[in-house]
C-alpha cells in the first residue's frame, strides 16, 4: 500500500483487509462524504455491506436501538467447490461476535450490533436472520418504508416463488443480470415481523455482486469525480439496473 501512497495513487481494498490499512471503511449510503478526496478506502465485506445497508435504514428512519444477527455463510466460492469447503456438517465461527458486527463499526461506530455466524454447505449466497430492538413500538408498514427509502435494498416475496435463495438467483438470470448478480440486499417482505418494540427480518446476500455498486461509487468519492453521495449511487443504479426488478415493491 506504501507504494501506492508514494507514488500518489489513490486505491481501494476490500473487505479481505483491515480497517487499519485505510483508516477508512466504505458503504455509499452510510459514509460517501468522508471518503471524498481521500488517498484511499476499504470497501467492506459483503456480509458487512448488507448489515450497514440495512441497519442505517433503520437508523435514517428512527427505527434503529439495538441489533443482533445470526449469520448463515457459505462455505466457499463456487469456483472452488471442487477443492475445499464442508459437507454434512455445520461449522460454527468460534468467537462471539463473529467479525462482521465490528467491522459494521468500523463504517459507523454509533451501530449497536453482535453477529454471530456460522459455515453451511452451500456456495449459492449467504442468509441473514436479525432480531432488531427499536426505540419505540412501530407498525410492519413503517418499517417497510424504512427499508424501501434505500434503493440498494430489494423486497421479496415467498409468495411470489422466491422462498429461498436458488429461486432468487435464478430470477436474476430471467432478468439477465450479468453473471446472475443481485447487487440489493434481498429482504423477505412477507418474513418480516414486528412485535411492539421488536423487529424479525430475514435477507439474502450475493457475496460476489453486492461490493459492485460500492466499489463504482468509491471511485467517484475518492477522486470527487461526484461530491454528492445521492448522485453517486444513482448513478450507479441506473448503470447496473440497480432495483429495477418490480419484487422491489411491497404490495401493502
């Protein structure tokens, strides 16, 4: 990385990296401005992603106390399938929290969140399941529309076929995606449940699409090629066709 600062190159590391190698982690809809002009910044993990898309929803809206997940991981990369990886089995990360809720933190350290997560023999994306306390009692529909005021967060229905996380890939292939990718954080509209001051809600994420959208809106941060965060992710949605699927509406 030295070499890049010597030189005067502005880059970007993924979530593979530590925080400490930037100073800086990245979500577009969370921390845009503070990356402007910056010699660099970590695009977080995935998983990491999801968790500070969907939390700071909430947080935007007033909705946001306390957070807690449990993460289902998969357990290697497709293209690896043949050469590692799990079977039969279920492999749980051995320290609470796993490294995803610190590393949310480290985007926005005001997060209340644990994660806990666990390897499971599949190599298709990984699934969410949270357990929110908010500051108050709310109703299903106003956190609908916490999580419909982000473009980077799709709604989908079991009913409408998508029940698991094959069928959602394979509906990204329909819509001819590239390399089936599903660049939104996909949340189970009809999962979700609140109970007074609790909320339950289940999503999935493509681990190898979901950093796309961030990674483009990075770019333009670092090099202020766009000073607006709310440019910058539309534009990149409207490249990527980003939300352009119609489970993105919820039907209330």
């Amino acid at each position: 990385m030295e070499t890049y600062r010597d030189k005067g190159i502005r880059f970007i590391v993924h979530g593979g990296e530590k925080h400490s190698v930037t100073g800086h982690s990245f979500v577009a809809e969370a921390n845009y401005e503070t990356a402007l002009g910056r010699d660099s910044t970590r695009v977080v993990s995935c998983n990491t992603t999801s968790i500070v898309r969907t939390l700071s929803a909430l947080k935007r809206s007033g909705l946001l106390g306390s957070a807690r997940g449990t993460l289902l991981r998969r357990a290697t990369d497709p293209w690896e399938s043949h050469l590692g990886g799990i079977m039969n089995t279920l492999v749980p990360e051995p320290e609470i929290p796993s490294h995803q809720g610190p590393d949310a933190q480290s985007v926005d350290p005001d997060l209340d969140v644990i994660t806990m997560a666990v390897k499971v023999p599949q190599t298709l994306a990984h699934l969410h399941y949270w357990s929110v306390r908010m500051p108050r009692k709310a109703s299903k529909d106003e956190v609908l529309d916490a999580f419909c005021a982000s473009s980077r967060i799709a709604l989908i229905r079991m009913s409408d076929g998508l029940g698991a996380i094959n069928a959602v890939k394979e509906m990204m292939a329909d819509l001819g995606r590239p390399n089936d990718s599903l660049y939104e954080v996909a949340l189970w509209e009809d999962m979700l449940r609140v109970e007074g001051d609790e909320l339950f809600y289940a999503y999935m994420v493509d681990n190898q699409a979901i950093v796309i959208p961030e990674t483009i809106d990075a770019i333009r941060a670092l090099t202020q090629a766009e000073p607006d965060g709310a440019a910058s992710i539309a534009r990149t949605n409207a490249a990527l066709g980003v939300g352009a699927f119609a489970a993105n509406t919820p039907t209330r």
